[in-house]
C-alpha cells in the first residue's frame, strides 16, 4: 500500500438504518486528509453526503429494497484523492439521464430526484458500470 | 424519529430532535408534516437546530410539507439551520423556495 493511504471496504444489510453509521465512517476517514486547502469539515460533510445518496440509490433502486441483500462500498482515501465506490448486486438504475442533465433544469418543488444531482455537483467525476455479479458507482473527488 | 410537536397560539411547532435527517426517518417527519396539514393547522414552523446532516430525502420531506401547505393556503416556516444543513439548501437552491429564519421566534413572528 502507498504511504498514507487508507482504503476501507465495509458491507451492511441492505438496510437504510445502516446510513448513519457509514456516513460516520466516512466522515473520519475525510477528516485524515492532509493535504486539502479548504474547509475540511465542509468536505467531510459532502462525502457524508455524498456516500449516503449513494447507498440509498443501491438499496432502494437497484437492489429494490431488498432487506436481505447487502451493499457493499469501499473508501480510498489518498494523497490528492478520495475515492467512494457502491457495489450492488441488483438490476442496475439508469445513471445516464440523470447525469447528462444540465444542472438547471433540476425541479425545485419535486419530492425527489435530488440525489444523483447532489452527488454529481459535489464530486469530481462520477460513473456507474456494471461489473461481474452487479454494479459499481463511482465517484472521485480531487484536491 | 423524535419530533417534539407543540402547539403555541395558531402555530404549531415541530423540533426535529435528531442529528440526521435522511432517507432512513424523514419519512416520519413527512407523514406529520402532512397530518398537521390535513388537520386544518395553518401556521407551521420546523425548527432544525439539532440537525447537522440533512440528504436529499430529508430535504424531499420539506419539499412535501411546503407544497401541501400551499395547496391549502397553509404556511411552513423553518428555523435554526446549521451552516451545512443550509449549505445543502442552497446547492439544491431550496433556500430560494422556503422562508428560512435564524430563531423559533423570528420565524413565529413572521406569520
């Protein structure tokens, strides 16, 4: 492993009870960052957010809240990096769309869709693919 | 969800009493939203002071409660966001949809 770099992989139940707690983690791990010039709270914040969008997309829509399924999600904290991966193993949801979306047209007064928009104007790049067994989504964030 | 629900006057005061509100209890906060609403009360305030993470369920909530409140004449009012609480209503640009005041009592006085 390169110096100072960490990388977590956690699996939870399928479960939105188990938002809090990555969220937690993933917010500590944001706090070890050493070389980010802003406000470090405020990305610990976003990755919080971030991450937690994510796995609800992975419960509720691809793995269609399926409490007997798990998700799995590895955190890759590096030098100039961090990098969030969502594994399901479900149907998959269509990322396309949503990200190709110019960020104006999102629609103030609708209950949700918020989410992917979210992830995509606080992180750097975001991809969704499929892998052996299900689905990765992606997300990087540069400093 | 731990909500603190009281009535003062004509307005009825609703104080999220969590440090997340998220995809896995907003649906609670959306529900009460919506009885108060059904019940005929017209004067609403959510205050946030306790809530440090909002995501975009928690903000889908609100979302909800405003546009019922709207549609029966009703009024929602919120109080006391955490800056990164209201950093997330402004990256979704809801901070131009709701009357958002710094106090509990700025936002009663408002009615």
């Amino acid at each position: 492993m390169k110096n100072n770099q960490i990388d977590l992989q956690i699996t939870v139940p399928n479960q939105t009870r188990y938002l809090s707690l990555v969220g937690k983690i993933s917010e500590e791990l944001t706090s070890q960052v050493q070389n980010y010039d802003g406000d470090l709270d405020a990305l610990a914040n976003h990755i919080n957010v971030v991450l937690t969008e994510a796995l609800v997309n992975a419960i509720r829509h691809a793995n269609s809240d399926n409490p007997d399924e798990e998700v799995q999600i590895r955190i890759i904290v590096m030098e100039h990096e961090i990098l969030l991966q969502v594994f399901d193993h479900g149907k998959g949801f269509d990322l396309d769309t949503v990200l190709h979306n110019p960020v104006d047209t999102i629609n103030e007064l609708e209950d949700h869709g918020r989410g992917l928009y979210i992830i995509r104007s606080l992180m750097d790049s975001v991809n969704y693919r499929k892998i052996d067994g299900g689905n990765v989504l992606e997300m990087r964030k540069k400093f | 969800m731990n909500l603190k629900v009281e009535e003062t006057g004509k307005v009825v005061l609703i104080v999220v009493k969590e440090e997340r509100l998220d995809a896995h209890n907003s649906e609670e906060l959306k529900k009460e939203l919506a009885r108060l609403f059904d019940e005929g009360k017209t004067r609403v305030v959510v205050d946030l002071k306790d809530v440090r993470f909002i995501d975009s369920s928690g903000l889908g909530s609100l979302v909800s409660g405003f546009k019922n409140a709207s549609a029966r004449q009703a009024e929602l009012k919120l109080s006391s966001l955490q800056s990164q609480v209201k950093s997330m209503f402004e990256l979704t640009r809801l901070h131009r949809v709701f009357d958002i005041y710094t106090t509990i009592d700025e936002a009663i006085e408002a009615f």
